[in-house]
C-alpha cells in the first residue's frame, strides 16, 4: 500500500503541488488525471526520489521512503519518451534491473524471456531498440520496467506518443498484463487523457491546480463530478455559469431552475435534478448567493416543439444515436444526444429534463 | 540538478597545485610589488599591435580550418568506407610533429628552391618561385590549418555522429533544400561541437608559438612570441608577466564567452548508433564527393609528412642505422628505443591523468551552476598559459618535486586536460537525464549508472579526449623541454638535440626520428580507436 | 557480446598501462644504459652524500668514458639537469637562486656574463690551472665564472653556388651589402638566436655603436632574410639544406663546415660550405662554468671546474660541442682541420655589453624589422 501524505512543491515561486494526499490500495491501479503541466510527473518523481518534496511523506507499507535511494526503492517508473537505452539491444535494456540484482545469467534469461512474451515481443531479443516501432519500443520499456518485479510501478503517460487506435490495444493490454504480475503491490498511472483513464484504471484521481479535485472510480466520477473542473476534465461540455437568487431560483442562460419540489407546484420551472454541495434547503432560502455552473447531460435534453428555442448548427451519427450541437436564440452552445437525425439550420426547442448544480 | 561538489576537488587541487601556485609566484616575483611591466605595456603601442594581429590570424586561421575541416567531419560522421580509421589516425599526426620539422618540410615543398616551385617553374617556363609564401601570414593560416584539422575532424565528426539523421530527414520532408536543412537544422544540433572545436583551435592559434616564430618569421609576433623573447633573451620578467597576464585576461574572456555559448547551445539530442546512421556512398555524386574530399585532405595533411619521410630514406636505412650508433660515444646519446619507450611512458600516465581528472571536471561542468559558468573557463586557463612562463613557474614553486620525473606528464596533463573537458563536454550535456534516472530506477547506484549508461555512450568522446592527450604528450616540446630530466628524453627533445648541430647526418637523424614519432603515434592512435567499445555501441 | 567489448578493452587499456609503467621502472631494465626512475613518489633533489648535480643547456654533451673518469676520482655521481637553451637555463638558475636546483652551472657565455654576475648566483673559485689560461677568455677577474670553451660565430657559404656562378664569396661584412650579394644572406634574430645576437655583437664590434645601425639597414636594403632560430636558417634557408632554402649565406658557427664532413658519414671529404673570416666579421663566444652559491656539495662542484679545464675534458670538447678547448695545446680531432679560425674577430668589452645589450637589440629590431 502506498500512502502519500500532503506533498508539495514549489517551482520557481510557484507552487506546483499544494498538499497532495493519496492512498493506492494493494492490487490496485491508480490513474492520476489532470492537464499537463499540472504537476503529475512531478508527483511521480517525487514518488520515485528522483526530487524532493518540500514537504509531506510518502510511506509504503507504513516505510518512510524519505531516505531510501532510488535504486533501493523497488520502484518501477516508465518514463514518457521510455528512455530507452540507445546503446544497449532490447535484450539488455530488459535485463538491466535484473543485472542489477544480480541475479544469474539463467534466472535474466528466463525472466526477459518471460517479460518479453507478457509484452507480447517473443523472439525480439537481439533486436537495437533503436530500429523498433513506436509501439514496440513502448511494450519494451514495459518489459524493462516489470522485469526487476516491482513493487509499485508507476507509468507516465506511456501511451503518449502512440497513435489512438494502437492506444487503445495497449491500454487494454496494459490493465490485463498489470493485473496479471503478482509481485506488483500497485499501479500508479498518469495521463491527461479521460478514456485512457477510464480503460485502465481502478481509480481516478483528478489533479487540478496542484490539489486533488476528485478521487473515485470512474463511474462514480461520471455520475457525480464533484466541481465544474472535474466534469469539464471528464468530457462533459454542457456547462453554464449559474446563480442561486434570493429566492431560490438558479439564473442561467437557458432559463430558470428551482428544486424538484418547487417544481412540482409550478410545472413550468424547470427542475434541478441534483446540487452537489448545496442542499435544497439552503438553495430554496437563497441563502447561498455564490456563482455555480449548471451542467446539463446531452441525454437530459428533449427536442420538441416547446421550450428553448434553438437552431441546430451540426448533427453527427455517433455509436447508435445521433449528437447534436444546437445554439439558442441567447447564443448558448449545447450538445445533446437524440435519436434521430436534425436537419442543419432547423429551428427546434430544448426541453430540458434537469440540470446539476456544481460548485464552479 | 545539483552540483556534483566532490568531483570537483580533484580537478580543481590539480589545477591549484600545478597551474595555479606557479603561476602566482612567477607573477609575484616578477612585479615584485611594482607594475611598471604593466605601464610599459599600456605606453608602448607596439604590444598593443602585437595583440591584434594574435586575435586577427588566430580568427582567420581558426575560420579557415572549420571551412576545410567540416565537410571531412560530415564525411567521417555520415558515410562508411573502408579505412576510416587508418584515415582518421593520419589526420592527427601533423597535431604531434615539432613546429621545427614542418617547417623544413613546408619549406622543402614551398620554398624558393623547393619542389613545388621548382616543379612550376620547369613546368610554367617561370625565372622566378611563383610561390612565395613562407614569413607571410599564408604560410601561418597554412600551417594552423595543418596542424588543428584533427580537432575540428574529431571534436565535430565524433558529435555529427551520433545525430539522429531522422531529423535532417524530417526538414527535407518538410520542403527544405540541402542547403536549408543544414543551416536551419543541422548546423544548429551541431553547434555546441562546433563551438568546442572552433574554441580550442582559436586558442591555439592565439597562443601559437612555433608556427609563428619559426615560419611566420621574425617580423610577425604573437603574444606569446612576445613572452618568450622578453622571458628568455630579455629576462624582462616584468614585461613578460604583463604580458602573461594579458594573454591570460584575454584568454579568460575568450573561454568565457564561448564557453557560456557552447552551454546555451547544449540539448538532449536523441542520439543513435553510429551503424545506423552511417551509410556507403552510393550515387556517382557522392562517391565523387566523399573520395574527392578525402583524397584533397590527404593530399593537404600528409605531402608535409610523407617528404619528411621520404627525406628520412635519402641515405637508405642509413639514418636510420646511425640512430642506434653512439659514434662520438657521447653521454647524451639516446638510443632511439629508449626516447620511445619514455614517450610512450608519459604519454600513458597523461591519458590516466587528463582522462581521469577531465571527466571528473566535466561532469561538474554539465550541472551549469554558477561556480561550473566560472569554472569552465578556468579549466581552460592552461592553454592559454606560455609554457615558458608556467616553466619558470615550477622552478620557483614547486620545490623538491622539479626535478621530479612526473612533472613531464604533469605538464602535458595540464595541456590536454582542457581537450579532454572540450570533447566530453558536449557529448555529456546531451545525454538525456531520463536514461540515468531510468536506470537508478530499475536499482542502478550512482556509480554503477556511471559504468552502465555514461560510459558507454562517452566512450567515443573520451576516446577523442584520449587521442588527444596522446598527441599532445607525444609532441610536446616547448614544455618538456624545461622540464624533462636529460636522462629521460621524449622523442621531440631528441629530434631538436639533433636538430641543434649542422650536417647532414644530424638532419637525417631527426627526420627518421620523426617518421619513428609518426608511425609510434599512428599505431597507437589506431590501436586506441579500436578500444572504442564495439562498432554497434556508440 | 558487448560485455565482453567492454572489458577487453578495459583489460587492454591496463596491461599497456602496466606494460609501460613496467617499462619505465628500473629493476627489470632492459636495456644497459642505467635509468634512474623512482618507483613512487618524486626524487628529492637534496642529493645524498657523493652526488653532484650540475645545470646546464641542451647542447651540452660529453663522452660517456669521460664522465665516467671524473665520478671515479672524484668519488661522485653526477646529474646534469638541462633546462632548455643557454638563456632560458640561466634564467632558470637565476629565479631558483634563493634554493638551488643544482651545485655547478655549465654554459654561460660572454653575450649572458653580465646578467650571471649581476645576478650574484656564482660563488668566486679560481682552479690552480687557471694560471695557464689566455688571458683573453678571462673574462671575469674574480673568478667566479671560469672560460672552458670558446668558438666563433661567422658567415658560411655554400661553395658550390659561388662557383656556379664564378663570384667570389664575400670576404668582409661590407661586401653583404654590394649589389652582386643581393637577397643571399641570412641571419638570425638577435632576440631569440643567440648566434643572432652573436653576430649583431660583431657588427658592432667591426662598425661601432654609432655606425653598426647603418651597415644593417643597408644590409636590410640589399634583401637580408631574418629568422628566429638556427635550426630554420641553418636546415631550411641555406642553399646546402636541400630542403627548399636558397640563400648562400648564412650567419652559422666557424666549425660547422667541418662538422657538415664530420657528419656526413663519409660521404664528404670536402666541406660544403666556408667561412667568412675577414677582419670584425666574426664574434668570439666565449662558454664559462661556475660554482653555485649554496650548492649542497661545493667540494664537487669545485673539482668539476677543476675537471673541465683538465686536458681530459678539454680534449673531448671538440668532437661532443664543436667547439674549442680554452686551454692552449689541447690536442684536436682530426676533422678539425677543416674547421677555420677568424684572425681578429670582432672585439665588444664585457663592461660595453652588459650596458647595451638589450638597448642594441631593440634599436635592431626597430631598424630591421619593423
């Protein structure tokens, strides 16, 4: 179990991490999400020992790793551009951590061999890392990283540089090969792509602006993002900027919103379906006057002659239904998710089922 | 990253300990409290005329040569042929003849009565020499082109190696011509080698000695000429210190600037085995191009050599005879062995000791903190020192250690070290962090990540460090000579005893002592590019 | 595979490493010529009791058996440190005055005399032979400098060119400066050489302070080649280099025509070249030797003074420096016969070039080369 416990960092005046605090359970794959440059490769080299935090602690399995050299660690770290050793064949770079175990020339062989077919790269021993492919380069320096049987390996964005659809092999192959090393205690993986995300991992942390913004299993992110940030990092693009009046009634370009029970005296207000950190009774007296967001789920919305008036500016085919990008006479854009197809330039009205209340 | 304190040390108690300490009390003892050297200097415009012709023929000389050497460094980097190393090998033997030998040599080709006249005058039905070039300021760009090919070739060809040509590659794709792609493209990734190289032969030819005092002649003078006439024949000391801490200044401000550029030029360059990059001349246009060149660089470096030993056969085997002959049974003879057996000797207790104490040195420099900025030009400092000076130095601080037979390789350590911190350097500041850092992961020590991943891929440049502190060793003279014990002479000491007394025997002594120098010096060279580990590793 | 690269090469790298240090260590010396190298750490210069070490120049040479003579008799072995060229050795002894690197200095000559006793390094030591010595090469009245070898710095010619072309060779150095020896001579700089500044001693010895300036500009009018060193005049200038030169005459020693046979493995019984040898067109050099002021063994160093003015010593100077014994009726080498002696070479008081010397150089170098 690797435990973090309030980490920061500060780069040049600025701080990059602001007290991160992260428990990866054993026999679990953790995904930290977030924009790049939003300080996540930091944690991983902070995890690694290759820099220090300015403050807080990372213990795994209750051990204060502060002062353990990184060669001691039994950590693994896959590194974005892989570095691979240029001087060395595919062979060599796998059996580098094992050499430096000294394990025998039988035991190395036998375990590269291994590694080398978990990677699915049987028979590309002697082959110069230089001359392989993108892809394969990747699942060499996965096999590198596995061989010396970690027990934490932590990958950053390994995935990076692939193109999607060989992505999305890997990804796949990557949750099964990692779930399948019994020595790895667990997984710490990092990128800045949601689907990648959501294949791999057991759990997502979501890091914006050197904090953690939600943590959770991807559903559980799905169904309630916990802020405006969290759902826009997770795909979701019907955001509006919110206001809770004196009386309870949410302002937001598309109209006016009151809790579910108002709206049941009063047919015509639109209902809001959930407000995270808000509860109806604060939101009903008006008491919380703070900006929120709305969010609004593309299959929340039905087209109809009544309701918002709107004009469809694009409508493509996607996975059995058809999404739509349609923009109201107030000029908000909304995408929504409906069964049949739009004519381009139809004029149509939005009914919305219910909107979330998130904190902005 | 942090720096790298304790590998410092080393370099630096070295430094301190040999360089520094005697220069200090020379200079002190030369001022002796009063600085009328330096107000001579300021008052008399001629030190001020020698000082820019040393700038202005070190920079026309210094550009010359990366004008002639870079196509051969782009031919050795990007193309396979057979003898490449032999090649190479060749091209650092002019860096190791003494200034004395090249001179005859230049002067049996270029003089009024020497081949190449003679030959247009039949030829042309010309009364007169039509070349008339030695005591000019040609014959000196001639000479230092002759003589720092090898560090461009080297210090350049070694970095271009290594350059991922994907790149040049993705600029052609991208719509650029040849032309555009090298200025735009490659010339940039190479730069830090570039600079590298051009630095170090800018402060040769700014420190020149020979070459300008013996086929510049006496009307053309450098700084360092100047020194040595004021220290030796004037025993102006006061003057000479002036002037030392002028070139000093000078050459201090020159590394640090450059030095400063060279570290701003510096990027993780992907770097790729040289097997795949490098590829045989194809088309007829290439094959023209890469023979033609290597044929002209022959033709350039190696006419001097090859009359020197053509020469040295003018009485068969007969000087070669005599060397072993201590007809006059003088005290002073060298059996010709022994002169080799010394140089050698000095020569491998130099390689340890630059090698060792330049790569020490240069990886505190890759860090770039503020004390690496000022100690990267400080490293350089003793190239840029008269060894006359430096040599009265050791007399005055050294004690009961000048006498000291290690003072030779010491000398020449100083003089290479600077070479070796030069042809690491870049090499050292492109190896991408993440490969160290990849394998302390997967549970390397910091010592051992050195042995697996820097040394291995540095190989090739500390080969080139390793050549280089060879040649200066093998062919130093102005230093050895002042501190070189009469019963250990290296081979340049013995070629000028017998170049010290007239007749023809004496010459052709020297001349087939020179040939033993270049076929030692070009064995070994070979035998140490061998060493290079593997031809499919860096 | 590349493992095994790696430490062959590594395994390579250290057996030279061991090769060459092995060489260079005396117990298994290979070779008969005793070398002594330490096996760790420096010499100490003190010398033990019985060792004598004596500064010099890098022309000095000597027979093997000669010196061998001297250790035995008097019971030392001798160290000859040579520090560079004669000038650059003198200054070497005179920096390290305070704590000296040796116990006797060998060749300073009359050009550098001044500047040795101004120095005040040299302790006064008169040998009981000294008596005998012309008193032309005694220099120095308190003796702490004795003359042990004298030659002379003149004008060679190359024979063969100026019968080629039926002129006589110059006789005087007025003739350098007449039309018909345009653009033949060559002469070294006085700054650097020193038979440079040998030969500017005798212009102005031949034409005095106030004139010699003239007959150089003249002689820079009529074409005269400069060059530092020489080794560059003497190999590559001259026509009888063979290596390019062609000039005619070259300012040169008195007996490098006989050593120009000496060392032509028989091959000349001729000299190549003459001498110019009219009135003032030569200058005498004049080599002296000198105890040390606080040598650690000035008995030693005594007796080698003693032992450089012995017929021994003197006999075997011509051969090993090409020069002449100072004791009168030393007994020369037969290939001395080729070698010439001006009649009255140029004559410069000691006392007139301590003054000037520096002051002459630099109004030469004004009038000839800038």
């Amino acid at each position: 179990m690797l435990k973090i416990i309030n980490v920061t960092k500060t780069y040049a005046g600025a701080p990059l991490l602001r007290g991160i605090s992260l428990t990866i359970n054993d026999g679990e794959i953790m995904c930290l999400l977030g924009s790049s440059g939003g300080g996540k490769t930091t944690l991983l080299r902070i995890i690694a020992g290759l820099e220090p935090a300015d403050a807080g602690e990372i213990f795994f399995d209750d051990q204060n790793m502060r002062d353990a050299p990184i060669h001691q660690r039994g950590f693994g770290l896959m590194f974005q551009d892989l570095a691979l050793f240029p001087h060395k064949n595919v062979f060599e770079n796998v059996a580098f951590g094992l050499r430096m175990q000294s394990a025998s020339r039988a035991e190395i062989r036998a375990r590269v061999n291994e590694m080398l077919e978990l990677v699915g790269l049987a028979g590309f021993a002697a082959r110069d890392v230089n001359n392989l492919s993108g892809g394969e380069q990747q699942r060499v320096a996965l096999a590198r990283s596995l061989a010396p049987r970690p027990r934490l390996l932590m990958l950053d964005e390994p995935l990076g540089a692939l193109d999607r659809i060989l992505r999305e092999q890997l990804v796949a192959d990557l949750r099964a090969i990692l779930k399948r090393i019994g020595t790895l205690r667990a997984a710490l993986y990092v990128t800045h792509d949601q689907d990648e995300a959501f294949a791999i991992a057991d759990r997502i942390a979501i890091i914006h602006a050197g904090r953690i913004a939600q943590i959770g299993a991807a559903a559980e992110l799905y169904r309630a993002p916990a802020s405006a940030f969290v759902a826009r990092f997770l795909g979701m693009t019907n955001l509006f900027p919110a206001r809770v009046c004196a009386d309870g009634r949410v302002e937001t370009e598309l109209g006016t919103f009151v809790t579910a029970s108002e709206a049941k005296q009063s047919p015509s207000e639109l209902e809001i379906a959930s407000a995270q950190s808000f509860d109806s009774a604060s939101l009903r007296s008006g008491s919380h006057l703070a900006m929120t967001s709305a969010l609004i789920r593309p299959d929340r919305v039905r087209v109809g002659a009544s309701g918002v008036p709107a004009r469809v500016e694009e409508c493509t085919f996607r996975a059995g239904r058809y999404r739509a990008r349609v923009v109201t006479d107030r000029g908000a854009r909304l995408t929504i998710e409906i069964d049949r197809a739009l004519a381009i330039d139809a004029r149509v009205g939005l009914e919305i089922e219910s909107v979330e209340l998130l904190p902005a | 990253m942090k720096t790298h304190r304790p590998a410092l040390l080393l370099p630096l108690a070295f430094l301190a300990a040999f360089y520094v300490y005697p220069l200090a009390a020379i200079l002190q003892t030369s001022f002796s409290g009063d600085t009328r050297g330096l107000a001579e200097l300021c008052a008399d415009a001629y030190y001020a005329r020698v000082l820019a012709f040393t700038v202005f023929q070190a920079a026309l000389s210094t550009l010359l040569t990366l004008v002639v050497a870079l196509p051969a460094a782009y031919i050795f980097a990007r193309y396979d042929f057979r003898g490449a190393r032999v090649l190479r090998a060749l091209t650092t033997l002019p860096f190791l003849m003494p200034t004395i030998v090249v001179a005859t040599a230049f002067s049996a080709l270029f003089g009024p009565r020497g081949s190449v006249n003679l030959a247009l005058m039949q030829f042309l039905q010309l009364d007169q020499p039509p070349i008339q070039i030695l005591n000019t300021l040609w014959v000196i760009l001639l000479a230092h082109t002759f003589y720092n090919f090898t560090i461009v070739l080297r210090i350049v060809g070694g970095f271009w190696a290594n350059l991922d040509p994907q790149v040049e590659n993705a600029a052609r794709v991208l719509g650029a011509n040849r032309a555009r792609t090298f200025l735009h493209v490659t010339l940039p990734l190479i730069a830090p080698a570039i600079v590298a190289a051009a630095l170090l032969v800018f402060i040769f030819d700014f420190t020149s000695f020979g070459v300008v005092l013996i086929l510049g002649g006496p009307r053309l003078a450098t700084l360092e000429v100047e020194i040595y006439r004021q220290t030796v024949n004037l025993f102006n000391l006061p003057i000479a210190a002036a002037l030392s801490l002028a070139q000093l200044v000078c050459t201090f401000a020159l590394m640090y600037v450059y030095t400063r550029l060279q570290a701003r030029l510096a990027q993780p360059l992907r770097l790729r085995p040289q097997a795949i990059v490098k590829r045989k001349p194809q088309r007829a246009r290439e094959k023209i191009f890469v023979w033609g060149y290597l044929t002209a660089m022959l033709v350039f470096l190696m006419t001097p050599l090859v009359s020197v030993i053509a020469a040295s056969f003018e009485d068969g085997s007969g000087y070669y005879a005599e060397l072993f002959i201590n007809r006059r049974g003088s005290i002073m003879f060298v059996p010709p062995m022994e002169a080799v057996r010394n140089s050698l000797f000095f020569a491998a207790i130099t390689i340890v000791l630059a090698v060792g104490l330049g790569l020490l040195a240069a990886y505190a420099l890759v860090s770039q903190s503020r004390a690496a900025r000022i100690l990267d030009p400080v490293f350089m400092l003793p190239l840029g020192t008269s060894a006359v000076t430096l040599g009265f130095g050791f007399i005055l601080a050294l004690g009961n250690l000048r006498a000291s037979i290690w003072l030779v390789p010491i000398a020449h350590a100083l003089i290479a070290f600077p070479f070796v911190v030069r042809s690491l350097l870049p090499m050292l500041r492109s190896i991408q962090p993440q490969l160290r850092q990849a394998a302390q992961i997967l549970g390397a020590s910091p010592a051992r990540v050195w042995r697996e991943i820097d040394l291995p891929i540095v190989a090739r440049a500390v080969i080139v460090g390793a050549v280089f502190a060879f040649t200066v060793s093998m062919g130093e003279f102005g230093a050895t000579a002042l501190v070189a014990r009469p019963e250990l002479p290296t081979i340049p000491l013995a070629i000028y005893r017998f170049l010290g007394q007239p007749g023809l025997v004496n010459f052709g002594q020297a001349l087939a002592l020179s040939t033993i120098l270049m076929v030692v010096s070009a064995a070994a060279i070979v035998a140490m590019e061998r060493l290079r580990v593997g031809e499919s590793e860096f | 595979m590349n493992k095994f690269y790696i430490v062959s090469a590594l395994a390579l790298i250290a057996l030279a490493l061991i090769g060459c240090a092995a060489a260079g260590t005396p117990t298994p010396a290979p070779t008969a010529t005793p070398i002594t190298m330490p096996t760790a750490g420096p010499k100490p210069t003190i010398p033990p009791p019985g060792e004598l070490v004596v500064m010099t120049h890098d022309s000095f040479a000597a027979s093997e058996g000669v010196i061998k003579a001297f250790e035995t008799t008097a019971n030392v072995k001798l160290k000859i440190l040579k520090s560079g060229d004669a000038g650059a050795a003198l200054n070497k002894a005179i920096l390290a005055k305070s704590n000296p690197l040796a116990d006797a200095f060998f060749g300073v000559d009359n050009t550098f005399l001044s500047r040795a006793l101004n120095a005040d390094i040299f302790e006064a030591y008169k040998p009981a032979s000294a008596s005998n010595l012309p008193a032309a090469f005694a220099l120095d009245p308190d003796f702490k400098l004795t003359p042990t070898d004298y030659g002379d710095v003149c004008l060679n010619y190359d024979r063969a060119y100026f019968q080629k072309k039926t002129l006589a060779p110059p006789q005087t150095l007025d003739d350098l400066t007449k039309p018909q020896y345009k653009s033949l001579t060559v002469v070294e700089n006085p700054a650097t050489s020193s038979p440079g500044l040998a030969f500017l001693l005798a212009t102005v010895g031949q034409f005095g302070k106030d004139k010699y300036l003239d007959f150089w500009k003249a002689l820079r009018a009529n074409d005269v080649l400069v060059t530092e060193g020489w080794e560059d005049a003497y190999y590559a200038k001259s026509s009888w280099g063979g290596k390019g030169g062609d000039r005619p005459i070259v300012v040169s020693y008195a007996t490098s025509p006989a050593a120009e046979v000496f060392f032509s493995d028989g091959k000349l019984k001729e000299p190549p070249t003459g001498n110019v040898l009219g009135d003032g067109a030569c200058f005498r050099q004049v080599e002296f030797v000198g105890v040390l002021k606080g040598a650690k063994n000035p008995d030693a160093a005594r007796k080698f003074v003693d032992f450089m003015l012995s017929a021994k010593f003197q006999e075997d100077v011509p051969a090993q420096m090409f020069v002449y014994p100072v004791m009168p009726g030393t007994k020369l080498p037969a290939f001395f016969k080729f070698a010439e002696s001006p009649k009255k070479p140029a004559v410069v008081s000691t006392a007139d070039i301590n003054a000037n010397r520096d002051a002459w150089i630099k109004a030469w170098t004004d009038a000839v080369l800038r």
